[in-house]
C-alpha cells in the first residue's frame, strides 16, 4: 500500500453556498471506522440542496462541512477492532451515507435510516449530511456503513450503488409483486435506477412519467414514456392500463403536481411509495388514499439494501454504466455541480475523482 500522505484535497462547505476548495488534514479512522482513498464521489440530487442550504439546522447542522455520500474507494488504513469485521487493507469498498448508533430501538430492528440517536454525533454518523463525506481524497467511515465491491464493478459505476440501494429500497417498499404495473414518476437517477430495480423484481408494464433528456433515457431502459409537459399524466396511465391504473407508483418528483398524479394514477388497492423529498410540504389527496384503500409509504435512504443491490448492479452494470454521463476532477467540482444542477449537455450522474488531484 502507498503511504498516506498528512494533507489532502478537499471541498468544503463554510455556509450556505460557500465551497472551498482547500487543503486539509488526512483524517484518522476511530474505532470501528476505515480509512478510505476515494476514487469516484457523485453528486446527488439531494447535494446541491445541501449547499444551498435548504435544509438550515438539519442538513447540515453546523460548518464547515465535506459534502459528498456517493462514493466508492479503497480501503487504506484501519482503525482500533476495524479488523475484527471481516474487511481488511486493500479492499475496494462503496457506502451509504447513514450509520445508526446501532443499540436503539429501531437499529436493533435494522431500521438504521431513523434512528433514535440520530443528530447524536457521540453515536451517530450521517456522511456528507452532517458528518464530513467524500468529496476529499480520504474519508474516515464507520464499518457499518460500507460493503465489498467486486473487481467487475468500476468504482465510478460502485459511486452509484448508494442511489441505487434507495432506489431498490423504495420499490421493495411499494410491495412490488412480478407483473405489476408500475409507474416511475420522474426520470432523475432515482427514477431510473427504480425503473432497474421494478424490471429485475418482475414488473410488468413499466411507465416512467418526465420530460426532456432524462424521458428518453428512461425509455432506453425500457419504459413506456409520458411526458408530462404534453399528455395528462393520470389519463395516459388510465388509459395504458385499461383503467385500473398503477399497481405501484414510485414518487420521485417531490413536487406537488407530482405526489398528486402519483396518487390519482394509482390503482385501487395500490400503493404510491414515496422518496421524492420536497422543500416544503405539499398537499396530498386523503379522501382518494382511503376511499381506494391506496398505500402511501414513505423511504429513508438505503436500509439493508446496499448488499442486496450489488448483484443487481452486475446484473445491469452497462446500463448504469450509460447513465454517467460526466467524470471530473476534484478540483473542477464547481464546474461539475454547474453542469449537475443546470442539467448541461444531457447530464445525468455525474462523477468526480478526487484521485486526479495532484498535492
């Protein structure tokens, strides 16, 4: 193994819509934690809301923070009974950005997502979020928090397993039975990676509702299109399913047009499972909800999927291979998050590579 340098490149955030690019020190693993080199960090969705600050208090809770939770890297250094764990120096690893304390009630019964110690920072780790994440060259991480890769995944295609674990998550959570109609509502990596996950769970008519660019992605991967910009989006799905509509819908849109259709399309007797997460609340019908017994669920994050999501991922590697889109360096992240966020030249996941970066 090379030797750990004591400096690294890293991005952090000092407040709201204030990110530096800087050196800093090399973090060191505590007890149960690695030290990871980071070699793919993607921008989610959820990341330029962070920076914004959007979430004032919650995410994150004080500055400075490293942003960045989908990631994937080697395993370089190991902390006090890291070893007892069953990972050892060399190991290719991903992770997720959540880490439960691990003893409270609703960890004990693996709902780590909502632990009862979260924002406890003596027991508690959210990376990226609220505890410093990975767009650095080194990241400290909890072993809880991480899994093995294998060498057939790239590590920029293992930068996309957090999403796509939420994803898997999100549609295990909608009760998916195979032969299922299936609405995907909204077509960013969400919605795509849930239309890879409804297809390997046995769905059977898959519909993916959104416009632009990301639609025709959506329809690569072998959905049946709407684009709400031109159709009714509730008479489109009425009308491909003979009436019943949308067995399982998966929200992705967060907005209020969009939790709207999600429960309107459903079917009698189905189920709208939610991961969509709006600034602000939005309205939701009720009377419909009860009247046809219709589920409404909502996700946190990826608990217990991001294994299960690994064999799902070598299953459908150049598919989410075709869904990066851009690959930069760490230091160009403001000209990454730019062509995130505005959605340039048909930009999907993209990817950064804080290894590029040259101390």
């Amino acid at each position: 193994m090379s030797q750990i340098p004591e400096t690294m490149h890293a991005v952090r955030l000092n407040a709201p819509n204030d990110l530096e690019y800087l050196e800093l020190p090399v973090p060191k693993a505590g007890e149960y934690e690695v030290l990871v080199r980071v070699e793919s960090v993607s921008i989610c969705g959820t990341d330029p809301h962070i920076i914004a600050g959007d979430f004032p208090g919650f995410w994150p809770q004080e500055f400075p923070l490293i942003p960045g939770h989908e990631w994937s890297g080697v395993i370089v250094d190991m902390g006090e009974k890291s070893d007892q764990t069953g990972f050892k120096m060399g190991d290719r690893v991903c992770g997720i950005a959540n880490c439960g304390c691990g003893i409270c009630k609703n960890c004990m019964e693996g709902r780590f997502t909502i632990c009862l110690n979260y924002g406890n920072k003596k027991v508690h780790r959210m990376y990226g979020h609220i505890t410093d994440g990975a767009y650095a060259q080194y990241m400290a991480v909890n072993m809880k928090s991480i899994a093995k890769i294998p060498h057939e995944l790239s590590f920029d295609v293992a930068a996309c397993l957090d999403p796509l674990s939420i994803a898997l998550h999100t549609v295990m959570h909608s009760r998916i039975e195979p032969g299922d109609a299936v609405l995907i509502n909204g077509a960013g990596a969400q919605g795509l990676m849930a239309i890879i996950c409804a297809k390997t769970m046995g769905a059977g008519h898959i519909m993916c509702c959104d416009t632009g660019n990301r639609l025709l992605a959506a329809e690569k991967l072998g959905a049946e299109i709407i684009d709400f910009t031109k159709t009714d989006v509730v008479a489109r799905v009425m009308e491909l399913t003979g009436g019943l509509g949308a067995k399982r819908v998966i929200e992705c849109t967060g907005s209020p047009a969009g939790v709207r259709n999600a429960c309107f399309a459903a079917a009698r007797g189905g189920s709208v499972s939610v991961i969509g997460l709006p600034k602000d609340d939005v309205p939701i019908p009720v009377k419909r909800l009860v009247l046809d017994e219709i589920e409404f669920v909502g996700n946190r994050a990826n608990p217990n999927t991001l294994e299960k999501s690994i064999p799902m991922a070598l299953q459908h590697k150049a598919e989410i291979e075709k869904l990066i889109t851009h690959v930069f360096p760490l230091k160009e992240y403001a000209q990454a998050l730019d062509v995130f966020t505005k959605m340039r030249d048909g930009s999907l996941k993209v990817v950064m590579k804080p290894q590029l970066d040259v101390l």
